[in-house]
C-alpha cells in the first residue's frame, strides 16, 4: 500500500542526529551534499559523530579542520574529497574488501545508528530506487536504525536491489540537487590506448568484463568495437559502456549468470550514463555482497577482471591504495574480482597501468615503497600490463617474474632494475645455465 509522504526540511531531518551517532552516507555521484552541508550548519550542538561510506564526491564541508571535534570520517575507501583529512590525521581508513563491507553491517560489527540516502520519488506503489548507488546502500538502509531519504527528480530509477518501499524511511526531505559527474574517458594518453589495445588482445569474444576506476578502463572499451557478444559483471560501469552496447558488441547473451542483463554494483560518469541506465531493464543493480562475492564471480565463465595498480614489484606483488605511508584510496574490490576472475572457467585476472607516473617514476620498482600495502598479492597475480606488452606471471618464480616485468617497464628504467634483480636473485636470465649467467 502507498503511504503518504510528508516531506520535512533539511535542518529537520537533519536534527534526528545527536552526538555519538555513526552514520553511513550515500556516495559517489549520490553523494548528499546538500545534507552535508545541512550538517554542518548544526555542528555547534553535535560532538563526536562518525561518518562513514565508501567514495564521495565533492565538497563535504564536514571534513574541514574546524568541525574535529564535531564530525570524525571513519572511511572504507578513500576518494578525492577526503584524501587530505585522511593524510593529515583528522580522518580514518578501514581497510576492507568492499564485498564483505554489508557483512559488517548486518553482522552488528559495523552498527549504524542513522542512514543518509537520495533516492528517485516514490512510483504509485510507494517503491524509490537507489539509483546508480545501490553498492552498500541497500545493506546500509535494511540495518540502521533510522533511515533519511532525500527524494531527487534526478535520481535515476535503476532495476535490481535498489528499489525499496517508501515505509522503511523514518524521514523524507525533497531537493533537487545535480548528481556528481566524472569524465573517465576525457584526455585519454597515447600510452593508456596502447595498454587499452594490448588488454583487448586478451579479451576473446562471449567474455564477460570488469572494469575498474580510471581512464584505462574506457581505454578498454573503446579497442573492443570489433568483439561479439561480450557481457558485463562490474562493481562499477561509466559512460564506456555505452557505445557498446548500442552497438549490441555487449548484450550479455552468453553469460553464465544473468544472462541478458549487466550486472553493476554503482555508476559513476556523466549524466549521459546516468540518463542511459534509468529504467533501463538491460542493467540490473545489485548489492555489493552479491556482485563482488568470488564465489558468484567464479560461476561467470570466461570472467575478464581488469584492475589497475600504484606500483608493482618484480615479484609481482601489487599495491593500488596507497603511495608508501600517502593513503591514496583503497582496497574496494580489486582482490574480490582478481580471485574471482582467475577460479573463472577461462577467466583472467589483469592489472593494467602506466609503465611510469607523470612525473616519470617507474611503476614497476624492485621493492614496494616503505608503508605501501599489498592489494593484491603476488601469488594472485596472472597478468600485468603496461603500454610495453603483457607481463604473464602466472605459474613462474621469482626471477622469471623479474624478467617479464622488466620487459614491460620503460627503457629508461629497465637497466635500474636489471641491476636490482641481479642483486637480489644473484642471477638475472633465468634461461641461462646458473654458472653461465653468473
């Protein structure tokens, strides 16, 4: 049955929250900005209340030096907007695999006390939609205590597990507020259309991908034109996808699970997406405990995951948050996807990135730098690839990973690490006899 809906101000919404609260708040391109700031307006009678979600976008406002001791951001992933409080002390990180992150939920080892959530107007049954962030958000509004839904004409209405029924909110406030746009796919590099077109060559017709953040992905997608029947299963989609499924190279006709349907955890890109996807019955939006769960992942035959990393080390061991002790973002669901891609029938789990960082430091480098984590673990690697070729390490020990991964670094810094592995491993060409290459 359809409930009425009375919508409340934002600063009465906003007032449910008391001191010592933890609440979750909605991200990426869903993030609330406008209760965000509602929030900051009442920081003079609120100490000490925890923030918690995975990415947001834009200016939060309550992560500035002066609202310490009012609001404390205690963070699954770190995005842009918080980066600098992470990196300056007045913000936590919890490293997690953003698969299990609803587990934490449900569990009561995570409990949440108050959800913030923008959602579609409800339809005649009384039914909103979490829009192209459906992630962690459906987890977080079954197990909070008390649920704030922002109603936006903007929200897309996404099929999957995101529609929920107007009576499980406490609370209602309706704004018009734009969601966050990113243009992955802008200023595409020559470099990065060369990695796009080496990862392409190992991607076979009827496979089925997923994509990680950044403009290597779309770099991907846009060497894909001449593919068959390729399918989706992804945390996340951007505006890559588009061209290729109007052009039917990705329909999901041959997939294992869903098939006809892409599977997407959240979207994040422009409002061209977020137009594409609403009430688009080809995508279904499902939680992130299902999406990124090895175990469904495996059941996808022929699973392409494409991940990207920081640096790598020759030994194949991958970090994709951090920049040494510098938080740069986090685990989300790189090893869910990795692990899962390569127990696939046919999978392949890729790392794809720059052989050098823009200002002209090797990716691949003999050691990780001091305080970086291991994202993913070299004994999970299969394929690396810079815009020098494929570095294939499954399988291979240590000396022959060094060698591939050389092969693929840039020519400037090959000889540097040449001399790092004759070091470490006493001998460089594996090929050759032991006595020979000493």
């Amino acid at each position: 049955m359809r409930i009425p809906i009375e919508y409340k101000s934002a600063e009465e919404v906003i007032s449910i929250i008391q001191s010592g609260d933890r609440v979750f708040v909605h991200g990426s391109a869903q993030t609330p900005l406008n209760l965000l700031q509602e929030l900051a307006r009442q920081s003079y009678r609120l100490k000490n209340v925890e923030l918690t979600f995975i990415s947001v976008y834009g200016d939060i406002v309550v992560d500035r030096p002066e609202y310490a001791d009012n609001f404390h951001i205690n963070s699954m992933f770190v995005s842009t907007s918080i980066r600098k409080a992470v990196n300056e002390g007045r913000a936590d990180y919890i490293p997690v695999f953003l698969s299990e992150i609803p587990g934490l939920f449900k569990k009561g080892v995570f409990p949440i006390d108050v959800a913030i959530v923008q959602v579609s107007p409800p339809d005649r049954h009384g039914y909103c939609s979490l829009g192209v962030s459906v992630d962690i958000g459906r987890a977080a509004v079954n197990n909070a205590k008390y649920v704030i839904a922002q109603v936006n004409p903007n929200i897309p209405r996404t099929h999957g597990d995101g529609i929920i029924h107007s009576s499980r909110f406490h609370s209602f406030t309706y704004a018009e507020e734009p969601l966050q746009e990113v243009r992955f796919g802008d200023g595409i590099t020559a470099e990065e259309e060369r990695i796009g077109t080496y990862v392409a060559s190992l991607i076979d017709d009827r496979c089925t991908l997923q994509m990680g953040i950044g403009a290597i992905p779309d770099a991907v997608l846009s060497s894909l034109t001449n593919h068959k029947n390729l399918g989706i299963h992804t945390e996340m989609c951007s505006d890559g996808i588009i061209d290729l499924m109007e052009r039917d190279v990705i329909n999901n006709k041959y997939k294992t699970l869903h098939a006809g349907k892409s599977v997407v955890g959240f979207a994040l890109g422009t409002k061209r997406l977020y137009n594409y996807v609403d009430d688009n019955p080809a995508f279904s939006f499902l939680d992130i405990s299902y999406v990124n769960d090895p175990h469904v992942i495996r059941q996808v035959n022929k699973m392409i995951a494409i991940n990207s990393a920081i640096e790598v080390d020759i030994t194949g061991q991958v970090c994709a948050d951090s920049i040494g002790l510098h938080q740069y973002s986090g685990i989300g669901g790189q090893m869910d996807f990795m692990r899962g891609a390569a127990l696939s029938e046919g999978g392949k789990p890729i790392i794809a990135m720059p052989s050098r960082t823009a200002k002209g430091i090797s990716r691949i480098t003999p050691i990780l730098k001091p305080g970086a984590g291991v994202t993913t673990t070299r004994a999970h690697v299969h394929y690396i690839v810079t815009e020098y070729g494929i570095a294939y390490l499954y399988g291979k020990n240590l000396r022959q990973r060094a060698k591939e991964l050389i092969n693929i670094a840039h020519p400037d810094d090959r000889e540097m690490l040449e001399r790092a592995a004759f070091e470490r491993f006493k001998q460089f060409d594996y090929s050759l006899p032991l006595a020979e290459a000493i």
